[in-house]
C-alpha cells in the first residue's frame, strides 16, 4: 500500500512540474516576442518631417555666424559669435577653428537635449576630415586653413548638404586650398567665401577661389576683421568680383532653394 501511495506522488509531482515547465517556457517565448517588437525602428513621426512646401532659411548674423532652419525646423548654428537671433533652441553647432570670433558657444543659451556639437577636433579626429549625417543634414569637413594665422591641421570649412538637397559651403577662415578644385564637382548651390585680406586671403583670391568651386551663388563674408564692434562692409562686400555674387546684409535671412 505504501508504495502504491509512492507511485501517486510521483505521478503528481512530475505532473506539476511538466505544468510549470511549459508555463515557463510559453512566457519566455512571449516575452522574446514583445522585445522583438520593441527592438524595432521607430517609425518617422510628422514632428521629424518637413512640412509640405518648407524651405530652409539661412540668417546672417554677422562676420562668420550663421543661422540655418531647416525645413524640419531643426536649428543649426556656426561659429557662433555676434549678431542677433540666437533665441532658437539649438539642434546642432558647427565650428571651424578655435579662434575667439569663430568660437562664442555660450552665445547659444538654448540647445535641445539632443543638440550637438561639432567643432574642429570632432571634425578632423584621427587626422582625416569626417562626415556626419544627423538625418535631416550631412554635414561634410573640408580643408581650411594654408595661411600663417590658420593652420590646415586645426581648421575646417563645412559643407551641409540638408534633406532636399540644397547645399550650403562655408569656407570657415581659410586662403585657397588645394581641395577647392575637387569641390566643383559637388556642384554646390551656395558657397560663403572669407575675404577680410588681413588674416586670410582678401578680395581677388576670393573671387579666385569661387570661380574654382563654381557654386551657383558665391556670398562674400568675414569680409573684415573683427574690430570696434563693426562685422560687416556692405561696400566692400559688393566689390566681391564674382558672376554668381550674391550680398547678404548683417541680419538679412534668406531662403535656401535649388
């Protein structure tokens, strides 16, 4: 009798257990199942697209700053240092070098959580000039530099290229280089040219340069020294002698098209 009593047992027990293995063994597999689902790529929502028709506007600050929206209404901002309108948040800061007038970050009192910063260490990391996609703009570095106030191993020019394809070229503080002749064939839509002739190549070299690039606006900026609170010549920036010249007054905003 007792060992018929040790049969049962063992019987339940193993009953039991075969119950719980396979509860075990169902819950596991449906919680790889939700992970995998919650692996998943987050589909684009209508905040991250651009509206229909939106096209990104590009404000001049003054000397070498610039204010980009895009048509997302993500906010770029590069080198960073006088002018109005630095209350939008950003989403993204550019700078080409080091120097005081290029480097003013704490201009920029707004920035979202997922701002970024690329300088020219990020820039020119492992000695190689590097590219960047955020999505809604890639931005590429190029060389800047060659004269004896910029070296070309802490200085880089961008360029932006934003999500319908407009790009935009900032030489950052620079002569000419031995890449611009490459940068033709990017057949860029707007280039912005340094030209103060005091620490970097003035007019004629300017207007040199442009013609290797060969963008379809050239815009003259940095077109003086930064001094006694003055950034911009608008006489001297019209004797920019470029075909494709175009002047952006201090403070003027444009809209960035094909």
């Amino acid at each position: 009798m007792k060992r018929i009593v040790e049969i049962i047992m063992s019987a339940f027990l193993a009953f039991i257990l075969a119950a719980c293995t396979g509860t075990a063994s169902n819950q596991a597999e449906k919680n790889e199942q939700k992970g995998e689902q919650n692996s998943a790529p987050a589909a684009e929502t209508d905040e991250t697209k651009p509206s229909e028709g939106a096209k990104a506007k590009l404000l001049y600050m003054g000397h070498a700053s610039l204010r980009i929206t895009t048509a997302e209404g993500k906010v770029i901002y590069i080198d960073p240092f006088v002018g109005e309108g630095y209350e939008p948040a950003a989403d993204l800061i550019l700078v080409t070098h080091a120097h005081f007038d290029h480097n003013a970050l704490d201009k920029i009192k707004n920035r979202k959580d997922d701002c970024r910063t690329i300088t020219w260490k990020e820039a020119l990391a492992d000695g190689k000039h590097q590219s960047f996609d955020l999505g809604y703009v890639k931005i590429e570095a190029v060389e800047a530099g060659y004269n004896k106030n910029h070296d070309v191993k802490e200085c880089v020019g961008y360029i932006l290229t934003l999500s319908d394809g407009v790009t935009v070229y900032v030489s950052g503080d620079t002569s000419k280089t031995q890449q611009m002749p490459e940068l033709a064939e990017k057949k860029l839509d707007y280039a912005f040219y340094c030209c103060d002739g005091v620490y970097n190549m003035d007019l004629p070299e300017a207007a040199e340069c442009a013609k290797l690039v060969g963008a379809k606006h050239d815009i003259p900026y940095h077109v003086i020294a930064a001094k006694d609170g003055k950034y911009f010549d608008r006489e001297r920036a019209e004797q920019f002698d470029s075909p494709n010249r175009l002047v952006i007054g201090e403070g003027e905003e444009i809209e960035l098209v094909k």
